[in-house]
C-alpha cells in the first residue's frame, strides 16, 4: 500500500464515520469498519514486506 493509498482510506474512514454520525446508517459504519481493516491488513503487509 503506498502513501497516497492510506492517507485516501484513512480519509475515506473518517468521512464514513462522519456520514454514519449524522445518519446513523448501519451501511457507513460497516463501510469504514471493512475500509479500517484492509488499511491496517495492507499497512502490516506493506511493513513487513519492505524488510525482505
């Protein structure tokens, strides 16, 4: 995952989190719940794979 590739879903979480806030939207949440996880799954990978 490059930079621009996090900072892009980490804006996209925050701005789900946002929408479901004002909505209360079960879709939002669940959204920025599956955005989260594949950012820190792919910032992990991205860690560990520049060491090899």
């Amino acid at each position: 995952m490059g930079g621009i590739g996090f900072i892009a879903a980490v804006l996209f979480v925050l701005m789900g989190m946002g929408h479901w806030q004002e909505t209360r939207s079960p879709g939002w949440l669940a959204a920025s719940i599956v955005v989260a996880l594949f950012t820190v799954v792919g910032g992990l990978g991205s860690l560990f794979k520049r060491g090899k």
